[in-house]
C-alpha cells in the first residue's frame, strides 16, 4: 500500500490517512492525530524542519545502532482501533516485531522509504465496519455488495478535498 493523501474527516475535523494499494482496489481510510498527521505531511511534502521531529529522531536512532525498518504492517481492526507492527532488523540480522499505533508506523515508513502492508484481514474487517455503518439497522449486512464503498466515497472527492496529494 501507499500513503494516497491526508484529509480531514468532515464531522469531526480529525485527520484521515488514505492507504490504497498501486492498482487502487483497496483503499484503507485511518484517522490519526494531528501531530502524526503533521508528520506525515512534512515529509510527503519534502519539508525538512531545522531541528528533527520525533519520526526523524527514532530514524536518526535506528540507524546509529545500525537497524533499518524493513516493513510496517497494519495487522489488526479490534474495536474500531486499527494495530500495527514495525518489522525491523538489527544490524546482527535479527529480526524483530515491534508493536505500533499505525501513525507512528506510517510516519516511519515514509521517511525510510519502507514498504507498507496492510493484512487483508484488516481490509475485510474494515470493509465490514463501513458496510454495518451505512446500513439501516433492521437489513442484513451486505458487506459483499459495498466492499469499495470507500473507494467510491473517495472518487467522489475533489482534489480540494485533500489537503496533502502524491
């Protein structure tokens, strides 16, 4: 997956990251907080602050100890909260799995150039989610019929819309 945009949910005025897959048929909506969204932005946008933000700092870190971020995943959709893993490796070969918010995770991914998974349990689940909140409550769930329900939410969308492209 890529980061597709940042934009702001309308109602609540909180940041969403976009993930799509290259041949846009998937897209994954996440909201995030404001200073991950900041960061995210800055580096989408080619910013580079004069003094490192938290994201840069953790980079600068893993690499001094020789680590590199191999991928980040988002593994989970429990609760409406979406989980995620850094997959890193040290500079002994090890293999390590660290536990992540999907922001910060995404945050890193973009600044190591990092492939970015997203388990499509997670993909399913979230297709779900959105199928049950669009649905009266008294119809049965057509999760099947709306799976690209935010890829059609997302088309219809203006350029203006978002406020941070690739």
């Amino acid at each position: 997956m890529v980061v597709g945009g940042i934009t702001l949910d309308p109602t609540t005025k909180m940041p969403i990251v976009v993930l799509k897959d290259p041949d846009n048929r998937f897209t994954l909506p996440i909201w995030v907080g404001p200073l991950e969204a900041t960061s995210m932005a800055t580096e989408l946008e080619g910013v580079k602050p004069a003094r490192p933000m938290t994201h840069d700092l953790i980079r600068h870190l893993l690499g001094e100890f020789g680590a590199t971020i191999e991928c980040v995943e988002v593994t989970e959709l429990r609760e409406n909260t979406y989980y995620a893993q850094i997959r890193l490796k040290t500079r002994e070969n090890t293999e390590l799995m660290i536990d992540s918010r999907p922001s910060d995770a995404l945050a890193l991914a973009l600044r190591t150039k990092s492939p970015i998974y997203v388990a499509k349990k997670v993909l399913e689940a979230s297709s779900e989610l959105e199928s049950a909140e669009q649905q009266p409550q008294n119809e049965q769930n057509l999760a099947g019929v709306s799976r690209d329900k935010w890829s059609e939410i997302l088309e219809r969308m203006s350029p203006e819309d978002f406020k941070y492209k690739m």
